[in-house]
C-alpha cells in the first residue's frame, strides 16, 4: 500500500487578521478529576429522588381519617425491639415483616415514611422495605375503611357464595368495586370512609364456606343474606 | 379416653381415629397449659429429653411419618439430610403457612390445641439440635397467633421452653413470624426467604432440602403443623406400634377436609388407606345435597388433578394390578399417585352436577394467577395467560381452539420452573381439560371473534379514517 493520499494543504491563516480580540489569557484547565459522589451527603441525599418517591403511591382514601398518621411512639418502638431480638443479631432484615405489621396494625396501611421508619431501624436500604411491601397482598398502600372486609373468593367459598356476598356487601355499603383490580388496587373504600372489601385468597376454612376477616374477626358460614346483618353486628 | 366428649353436633364419626383431632371441639377445652398438662401434656417432651437425639430420629423413622404439607416426604428422613459435620446452628421452622386451598386442619390445631404444636416442636427440635424454632404463620390467622405467643409464654413460664428445659440441659426458643398473604410461602424455600425478610422467591435447588443449607445458610428443618403434631403421638405410642396404624408405607392417621357440595362438610381424621372414596362422601359426609348428583372430586387441594365421579383406574404393576372405580380408591399416598393425581394436603373439594367445569377451571386459574410470585417467567405469563383464556371459555366467547391454547400454555408451565408451584398452577389445568375437554369445547363456538378488543377498536378506527 504505497500509494499516497493526496491530502489538500490548510491555506495559512494571518491570526492577526481574524476578526475577534482575545481578551483573556488562555485557560488553563484542569484534568478532570475521578468521579466522587459521596452518597452519604445530606446534599446527595436531599438531591436524589428518593426511592420512596418513584415507588411509593400512597393514594389518600376516605378511609384515612380513621387510622392517626404515622408517628413513632414509645409504643411502636417497644414492639419493633421485641420482634427485632427475635432474630440473631446479624439478621435484622428478618424483622422487616413483623414491623411493617406493627405499623400497619397502628396506621391502617404502609406509608412512605413507614417505610423510611422501618428501613432506619434495620439498618438496610429502603428499597429492601419497599419490595417487600409491594409483593405481599398482605401489606396496604392506602388506608381501608373503618371496617375492612376480606371474602375469600378461592373454590370452595365461590361455590358457598361467596361472589354473591361480595356483590351484596358492596350494595349495603354503597362500595364501587368496578376500578378494583386484583394486583394493582385490590382494595375498594366506601365514599363514607367507613368500610372497605377485598378480595382474599383462601383464608383455610373452606368447610364452612363462605368465609370472610372483618378487621381481624374470623365469620364463617356467612351466606350473603346474613351480610346485613353482619355489618350490624359492628354498627353499635 | 373414652370420657371425651365432644360439643354436641361436633363429635367424630365412628370410622375416625382422632389423634392430633382429639382435643378439637371438645367439650370443656381450652388453649390454656393447665387444661393441657392436666392431660398428660408435655410427658412426651419429658420422654424425648431423656432419650438420646438419634433414638428419637430413629423413632420417627420406625413409624414411616410422611410429611403432611403435600408432598408426603417421609419425615425421620428429611430430619436426617443434616450435615454431620455441621459446626453452624440447626434451624426448625414450623410451617403453618396453610393456604392450599382446600385444606383447613391446621387452622383447628393452631386454635384450639396450640400446646401439642408446642410438644412436638420441643421434641423435634431436641431431635434434630436445633435451638431457635420458628413458627411462619399465615397473616390470616390473626388470632391464632395471638393463642400461639400466649401459650409459648406459658409454656416458658412452666419450663416446656426457654433455657435448660426440664433440667436436661437443652435450650430452645420458639417465635411466632406472621406472614403476609402470600401462597407461595408455603413453599419451604421460599417461606425461608420470606422469613430472611425478603421476597419469597424460591431458592433454585440444589440443594433439594434446606437440612443442607436453609435459613441464614444454616442447616433448616421445615416441618408442617401436622407433621410435628404426630411427633407426639410417634413417641408416645412407639415407632412400632404407630405403623400399625394406616396401611404399610402409608402410616398413621391423616386428616382429611371435606368441601364443596356434600350435605355435611368438615374435618375426618382417619388412618391413611382406611377409608374410600364412597365411606369418606357418602357415610361420612352424608352424600351430595337432595336431587343433586356427584361430578368430580379434587383429592388433595386445588393443586392436585381432578378425579372424575365416573373413572375407573388401574392401579398397581404386573399381577397385583387391579381395576378400581374412583369410590373404591382409598385415601392414601400411593393409591392416589397411582391414580394420576396427588393426595397432597388432604383437602377434598366436592362438586355435584349443578357445576359448570368451565366456572371451576376459570377460580383455580384466577387464584394461581393471583398468587404467582413472578420468579420464572413461564409461571408468571402462562398462569395470566390460562386465566384469561379460561375468562374467555367462562364467559362463552372463545373458540374450540381456545381450549387446545389453553392446554397448550399448561404443559409448557408443567416442570419449567424453580418451584413445584408451576405443576401446582399447570396441573389443574391439564387435568380438568384432560377429563372434561367435551364439556368445555361445548361452551366455546367457532363463531366468536378471536380479535382482541384492541384489535377490534384500532380496525374500527382503521376503517373510519379511510
């Protein structure tokens, strides 16, 4: 490959034609240096979005006014050091779910500044709290109602009636299930504030079908006549 | 024993033999240690603490205990997959995850008789050297665990648990872990995850038990409530004399959970093999509801195939082997293998002739979709997949095809996945269409439109700009 390219020589250039005035000197610059971020910072911190805000949507319900907001108490702290020495000392993350269970027994449901709590107790990131809250149906992003209830809708129950007792819930109480979906927002609140239904998946006492949690009471054999009086049951 | 009595329209029918059930709605029962210990409560521990750890292993080997949570894994085995030369804590985790739908004899021990749990975890944590126990209870048990911690205090206040237990030297603690809602931690991987405060992804095997490596990388027994339950009994009966109970390599009692569409659903506790199909829904069960008809019967929770009413089986190898209508099959692991189905977690869900298949198929498809955990991706799209097709074939709006695509997404689900939850989700699926594929392509038309909704709107909107 001999052959020479034959490349167009620059014209030279009278710099001292040329229209502009140099005014400073050349800058001298500086090489750049590694990039160091000190995550710890308050002003790294302050500056990220935080992971809470990206994936935490807590929607405010009519539920809400039911439940105090989220603050730390004497009280929760003593139950969270309980559930936390449970578990060996190098395996604080264990206590994720029993605390979030404190919280949400307090508050309703799993606020982002729960989570943040609850991240800070155990010491790990708070995106190790969040995917814990949004896999497990057991945990709520929004506040239920006064009264939550939970009808088992698996085979056994479904063929006691229990579609039949939901429809008849959402009736007496005035509840829309129709936006209600079973993974994103399985929870549907009443305008009123005070009830809320969800579906459940088997709650393990399909002989005496239909079966369903108000708050933490068990009802079983609750035929979808018997869902007025139910509610009643708890109104005075 | 024969000054038991039970509350009146609760007492066990004649062909039971109540072990773990005993205590359960009896007249004058309660959850407290007193009523407990004024039983002969505890004995069992005091025995086990005496003998060496291996006696009781080999005790519980003796009686051919298979695990009650649905595999039916032989439990003095499971115990013995420890390493020897373990140096790091052994772990026992109680699984009282209970959530295969269907089954519903935890819930009754977990309320109504929390010490004997208590019993048989002191017994199997003395045998297998573990000295922190865990109990992973479902979150829909509230009460339940409120029973739980109250009587495991108890029980530490009367020196059952706690350090040096009994003046044998042995230290254990039991704690109560709620869970959240979650199917998959019933899987014992995956419920280990979930107790390490993680998603409950199950663990990719091997290792094929968490004896080798299980919670914290420690060595991890998981046991069902049941299981540890008849530990118990194992003990105080014998190893010898406990085979005696059931039919051979299906030993003891097991208890069975009747639903559906039977005129006297429940609870029977039964020696394994003892009892048929026709004994369990007719004598014990009182037979279907007046004027109605029995159609099929899912033997062992919704995971397990379906059994038609009207099949004959052929059950066993070369001259042994015999034909069988589904009423003779008896209840136990093997005969039910044999049968193309499972005896799982004992829970009998009934349906008579007023069901359409197609509704059945479409609530265990939902559920499985609901519940997958997303790990693998042939679970998570083709348990969605089945339940929107079998929302089609419910709904009257899909084609024969449909019910081939169908069958098509569960077999490609079928052994693809880390855990047995896609068997659990495909099974089903095979095993309705496999017996009752007329049924359902009769409820699908070639008329429908095969167009998806969004198709159908953009041809529509196609068609208006043109």
């Amino acid at each position: 490959m001999s052959s020479k390219i034959e490349v167009p020589r620059p014209r030279s250039i009278d710099r001292s034609k040329l229209s502009y005035v140099r005014l400073h000197a050349p800058e001298v610059r500086e090489a750049p240096k590694p990039l160091m971020i000190d995550r710890s910072s308050a002003a790294y911190s302050s500056a990220q979005p935080s992971v809470l805000e990206k994936n935490v949507h807590s929607p405010v319900t009519p539920g809400a006014v039911h439940f105090p907001l989220f603050k730390v108490t004497p009280s929760l702290q003593k139950a969270a050091d309980k559930r936390i020495a449970q578990y060996p000392d190098d395996q604080r993350r264990s206590a994720v779910l029993p605390l979030l269970h404190e919280v949400q027994h307090r508050h309703g449901f799993i606020s982002p500044e729960s989570i943040e709590w609850v991240a800070k107790k155990l010491d790990i990131a708070a995106i190790k709290v969040v995917e814990v809250v949004t896999f497990y149906p057991g945990f709520r992003q929004k506040a239920p109602g006064k009264l939550h209830f939970r009808v088992c809708r698996t085979l056994s129950c479904a063929m006691g009636g229990s579609y039949e007792l939901m429809a008849k819930l959402c009736e007496l109480t005035g509840i829309d299930r129709d936006l209600a979906d079973a993974h994103k927002d399985p929870i549907s609140v009443s305008p009123c504030g005070n009830y809320s239904v969800e579906y459940a998946e088997c709650l393990a006492s399909c002989g005496t079908a239909p079966v369903c949690l108000v708050n933490d009471d068990f009802h079983e054999g609750v035929t979808p006549e018997k869902a007025e009086g139910l509610i009643a049951q708890y109104e005075s | 024993m024969s000054d038991i009595t039970y509350l009146p329209g609760k007492e066990p029918h004649e062909k039971e033999h109540r072990l773990i059930f005993k205590n359960v709605d009896r007249k004058g029962w309660n959850t407290k240690i007193k009523t407990y210990l004024k039983e002969g409560g505890y004995e069992m521990a005091k025995k086990a603490l005496k003998m060496e750890p291996q006696e009781v292993i080999n005790e519980v080997k003796a009686s051919g205990l298979r695990g009650r949570g649905g595999a039916g894994f032989p439990t003095g085995i499971k115990w013995g997959f420890i390493p020897p030369n373990n140096t790091k804590p052994v772990y026992l985790i109680c699984n009282a995850d209970e959530s295969e739908p269907g089954t519903f004899k935890d819930r009754y021990i977990l309320h109504q008789d929390p010490h004997q749990l208590i019993e048989g975890m002191v017994i199997s944590a003395y045998a297998v050297g573990a000295h922190v126990a865990y109990i992973y209870i479902r979150e829909e048990f509230p009460e339940a665990a409120i029973t739980l911690e109250k009587a495991i205090a108890d029980a530490k206040k009367n020196g059952f648990l706690g350090k040096d237990i009994q003046g044998s030297g042995f230290d254990l603690e039991i704690y109560v872990h709620r869970g959240a809602a979650a199917y998959i931690c019933g899987e014992e991987t995956g419920l280990i995850e979930s107790l390490e405060g993680k998603r409950p992804y199950p663990r990719i095997k091997p290792p094929y038990f968490p004896a080798a490596i299980g919670l914290y990388m420690a060595p991890t027994i998981v046991n069902n409530v049941e299981s540890l339950c008849h530990v118990v009994h194992i003990l105080r009966m014998g190893g010898e004399e406990y085979v005696k109970l059931g039919t051979p390599r299906n030993s003891g009692t097991r208890i069975v959970c009747v639903s559906g569409d039977v005129k006297n659903p429940g609870f029977f506790e039964i020696e394994v093999g003892k009892v048929t199909f026709e004994e369990l829904l007719y004598d014990m069960c009182g037979g279907p509801r007046d004027g109605r008809k029995l159609k099929a019967v899912i033997p062992g929770g919704s995971s397990s195939k379906i059994l038609r009413c009207n099949e004959t089986f052929k059950i066993g190898r070369g001259e042994d082997a015999k034909e069988m209508t589904f009423w003779q099959l008896p209840l136990d692991f093997d005969t039910l293998a044999a049968a193309g189905s499972m005896a799982g977690s004992g829970g009998v869900i009934v349906m008579d002739d007023t069901r359409r298949m197609s509704w059945v198929l479409n609530n265990i498809t939902h559920f499985y979709a609901h519940e997958s955990c997303g790990q693998c991706t042939p679970c998570r799209e083709g348990s969605t997949w089945m339940k929107k097709v079998s929302d089609r074939i419910e709904d009257g709006k899909a084609t024969p095809n449909d019910v081939q695509v169908l069958e098509d997404i569960a077999y490609q689900i079928d052994g693809k996945t880390v855990c047995a939850f896609g068997e659990a989700s495909a099974w089903p699926v095979e095993a309705m269409i496999d017996k009752f594929r007329d049924e359902l392509v009769g409820e699908t038309s070639d008329e429908n439109d095969t167009r998806s909704a969004e198709r159908v709107a953009q041809e529509q909107f196609l068609s208006a700009v043109q």
